[in-house]
C-alpha cells in the first residue's frame, strides 16, 4: 500500500499555537504547541492509554473528543485569547486513504484494533462531529497525517537531510520522499494543492505512507503463520507480525509452546503442570528483553520467569538444565534479533529507491520512532549495524551517499502540530 500523504517536509518558517492530537498503537496523546520559525517555544502534553478492544467508533471518537475539551480546559492560560480558529494536526496511526491534507477514509483497522463503524468513514468528520456535539467547533483540524509522515516531518529541523520516517513500536510502518512525477496515484491538480515548501516548488515532492506492516515478502515460518492465524486481520500485515512490539511476544508464546510441545525444554516437567505457556498473554516486550540480557551464573531472573508462565507456579526453577534455559534466552534474541534484521533490509532497499531513481544526495538521514527502537535494549545496535551492511551489499548508485540512522522522540506529536503549522502559514 502506497499512500499519498498530501504534504512535503516543512520550510522552516512556520509559527502560531497549534494542537497536536496523536492517536497510535496505545495511547492517545494531545499536545499544545506554541512554535516560532519552526521552533518550540513552549509546550503541554497529557496522554491516555486506550484500549484496542473499544467496541464502536462512536465510543472511540467520543473518547477522543472528549480527551481534547478536558486537556484544553485544563490549560486554557496556554490558549489566552482564545483564538478564533485553534488548527490542530491529527495524527492517525492507521491506514488512512487520503483525499486532501485534512480528510481521509480509514482503509481497515491494523494492530488488532476492532472499534466498528469507522472503515470507509472519514476520521476528521467524525473526529469534528464528536467535538461540534461539546461546541468545539473552533477546534479544527487542518492537517491529518501517519505517525511515520510526523516523525519524518519532526525531525527535518535537526536532520535537514531526513528523508524517511520509521516507526518500530506498537506497529510498523516508514515514509518517504517521493517526486511529485512518479506518483502515480495523484495527478497534477493534487500536486498543486498539495503543500510543497516554496524553496523545494521547483522540484516538487511529496512523503509517502508506505504502510510497509502489509507487507508479505520475506520468508516466514509455521510459528508466523500460526501467530497471523490468531490475529484479526489473517493474511493482512504479515511484515508488522514478524517485526512489531504488538506482535513479538505472540510469536515467542507461539514457539514456547511448540518447543513445550516437541519434548525439546521443560520436559523435566509433567506437560499438564506447565499448561498452555503464558496462556493469558500476559507476556511483555519488556520481560523478553529482561531474560534475552540475563548473564548472571545460574540465570536466575530467567528461571523465575519460565515458571511464572506456566500453569502451576510451584514447579522449581532449578530443575530446569542450565542449557536450556540458555536455549530458550537465544530463542527470544533470535526472535527480536530477526525483527530488527527485517527492518534494516526494508530501510535499506528503501534508500536504495531513493537513491537510484531521485537526486544524486551527498547524506540521507533515517528517523525512527518507537518503543521497540528505543526502549528494547541491544534493538537499536543490532538494526544500525544490519542497516549498515545492507546498504554496503546493495547498489547504491556511483557515489552513495552517506547515511545516519537517527532515533528520534515525540515526532508522531510534534510532527502533526509542524503539519497544522505548515497549512496554516499557506
Ligand atoms: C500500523 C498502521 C500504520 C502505522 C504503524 C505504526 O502499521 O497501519 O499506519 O504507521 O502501525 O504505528
């Protein structure tokens, strides 16, 4: 899936009080942003965690719009006047067919979330039929946008040479800059309404949400096609199921078992007394990353936590053989080594298109967000490196250019208020 995001990287000159409202993976987020020539100033911020299995849209745009009234009540001195129009960027982490920079139909839900009613609506009217219903209406969104196209967008002020955006967390997904001319979704019409900077008119771009979770080109295993059986959208997202934080926990539960299953560990256990592993999925990204770094001698903090997931709680710890609990340790690195390996190839083969069918860059700079990237430790190392060599394997071209990988924070956030911003000043 290719998505037109109807907008370009800011100019740098943008300035006003702006809105952020960021609705991703987990949380719902909004922030007030006070900028001057594409500087912060000043900001609040308050978020919410939300819960995927919100049955209805109208439950969950309520939710939303109710959020904003609380959080701008709460720091109404920010907003002193209140102006006329407050413009706010919403950021909507999900597939989104965009028709202009302020509306756009929800193609399907990712990331098992189920809310009924919004596919094929557009979320900026329910978003300002909700906020209407409070007398909001001077709350308006002017810009919508992937959390890949704020990320991207966020970080330009420091990394003037960023030229795609990656999130490794809740989902995954990337942006990037295309030329205007190989766009083939939009025609010229959609390119001059689109809001490219003045300095960049001449050769226009756009940034496109690739959606790359959808993708289903690398090689899978049966534990991958067990975890996609059990989700909701089965054959859809098989890239996000093998790389994404919703997802790496359902695959290490898949292969506990299956090993359980096989004889090859705990079998110094009845199978009864362990049950089904973690059979209430339980299991976090956090505690795989505590077993995958456990060095000690015995790896106690491992052994604690095989036995926490199994069915009777009361089984030692120190029956199970060293070796094993070192095979289930590389178990989990493989599966979150494999996750970070996976995106480097797609990040890599990205700069590659850029490379060879754009102009000739002297640096290309890679910003990414997320959980997974930021806070599993070793992520960060492992996928550097595999950018690195993947970009040293491919053709890049007669002079490559240099690339930095950047980690970068709050983009989904910020991205979307530089977005507002950027409407408002054209
Ligand atoms: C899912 C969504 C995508 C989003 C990504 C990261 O893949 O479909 O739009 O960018 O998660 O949040």
């Amino acid at each position: 899936m290719m998505i037109p995001s109807f907008t370009d990287t800011p100019s740098g000159n943008e300035s006003g009080v702006f809105l952020a409202v960021d609705f991703g993976g987990t949380n719902l987020r909004c922030l007030l942003i006070k900028t001057e020539l594409n500087t912060i100033r000043n900001k609040v911020q308050r978020s919410m965690v939300l819960d995927p299995k919100i049955p209805t849209g109208e439950i969950l745009f309520s939710t939303i719009a109710s959020f904003i009234v609380e959080f701008l009540e709460e720091n109404k001195s920010f907003l002193e006047p209140r102006p006329e129009v407050l413009p706010v960027g919403f950021t909507f982490s999900f597939p989104i067919q965009q028709t202009s920079i302020a509306s756009g139909k929800l193609i399907m839900w990712t990331k098992e979330f189920v809310a009924s009613g919004v596919v094929g609506k557009d979320v900026v009217e329910l978003l300002h039929a909700e906020l209407a219903k409070r007398k909001y209406e001077w709350v308006k969104v002017v810009a919508l946008c992937n959390d890949t196209v704020g990320t991207l967008c966020a970080s330009t002020t420091e990394h003037p040479t960023a030229k795609i955006g990656v999130i490794l967390g809740t989902g995954s997904n990337a942006c990037y800059q295309e030329r205007m001319e190989a766009i083939t979704k939009i025609n010229q019409e959609g390119a001059s309404s689109s809001s490219s900077s003045s300095s960049e008119a001449a050769s226009k771009k756009m940034i496109i949400n690739m959606e790359w979770g959808g993708y289903d080109g690398f090689p899978s295993t049966p534990e991958d096609d067990e975890v996609n059986h059990m989700t909701r959208k089965q054959g859809q997202q098989r890239l996000e199921k093998m790389v994404s934080g919703r997802y790496l926990p359902m695959l290490v539960r898949v292969c506990m078992n299956k090993c359980i299953r096989c004889g090859w560990i705990l079998n110094c256990f009845d199978q009864e007394k362990i049950g089904v592993w973690d059979k209430n999925e339980e299991l976090s990204l956090i505690e795989i990353g505590k077993v995958e770094h456990d060095r000690s001698p015995n790896m106690d903090m491992a052994r604690s936590f095989i036995i926490r997931f199994c069915e009777d709680k009361s089984l030692d710890k120190n029956a199970i053989p060293l070796h094993e609990v070192v095979l289930i340790r590389s178990l989990f690195h493989a599966i979150v080594v494999r996750s970070a390996r996976y995106a480097a190839v797609a990040i890599s083969t990205l700069i590659q298109h850029i490379v060879t069918t754009g102009e000739q860059l002297e640096e290309l700079t890679v910003a990414i967000d997320g959980s997974v990237y930021h806070k599993h430790i070793g992520y960060k190392e492992e996928l550097h490196a595999s950018v690195d060599k993947c970009c040293k394997s491919l053709m890049m071209g007669p002079t490559p250019p240099e690339v930095h990988v950047v980690g970068t924070q709050d983009g989904s956030g910020l991205g979307a208020a530089i977005i507002a911003a950027v409407q408002v000043a054209h």
